[in-house]
C-alpha cells in the first residue's frame, strides 16, 4: 500500500467510524475518548479487523491498547507508525 499522509488517513478513518459506528461523531475533537463515541470491546475487535484488512498489516494483541487505539488521534498516530516506518 503507497504511503499515506496523516491527514489521508485521518480522513479514512473517520470515514469508517462513522459509516460504522451509529453514535460516533465526526465533528468531536480528535482526543474524544472512542467510548464516548458509543465504541466498546466488540467495536474495538471490529476496528482492529478492519485495519488489518483495509492497510493489510498486522496488530499484535499487545498493540491493542488505549494508546493506540482510543480516540480518533491515537489510531492515525498508531497508523502513521504502523504504514510510515
């Protein structure tokens, strides 16, 4: 996959939450916690899946954290890593 910039990625990830996620809101900050966006384990599960498939990498259970995946900024840093280095 060619590489992307953050705001490109930014801009497919909220995308997907919010054609997948009914209370997510793509208007909220950056750093709006995934829970208040209606976000649970199962949701997290499905994020991780969809990230794997759509950027074909791989993210180890131990990468499944807050950290990197809490709030819409935390994915495109964790993304930006992921596809950029």
């Amino acid at each position: 996959m060619p590489s992307l910039t953050k705001d490109e990625i930014r801009e497919q990830l909220l995308r997907y939450l919010d054609e997948t996620f009914p209370l997510f809101d793509p208007d909220a900050p950056d750093e709006t916690p995934m829970v208040e966006h209606g976000v649970d384990s199962l949701g997290t599960t499905n994020i991780v899946v969809h990230l794997e498939q759509h950027y074909q990498i791989q993210i180890d259970d131990s990468e499944i954290t807050r950290a990197n995946l809490g709030s819409v900024q935390s994915l495109v840093d964790f993304l930006d890593k992921k596809l950029n280095s």
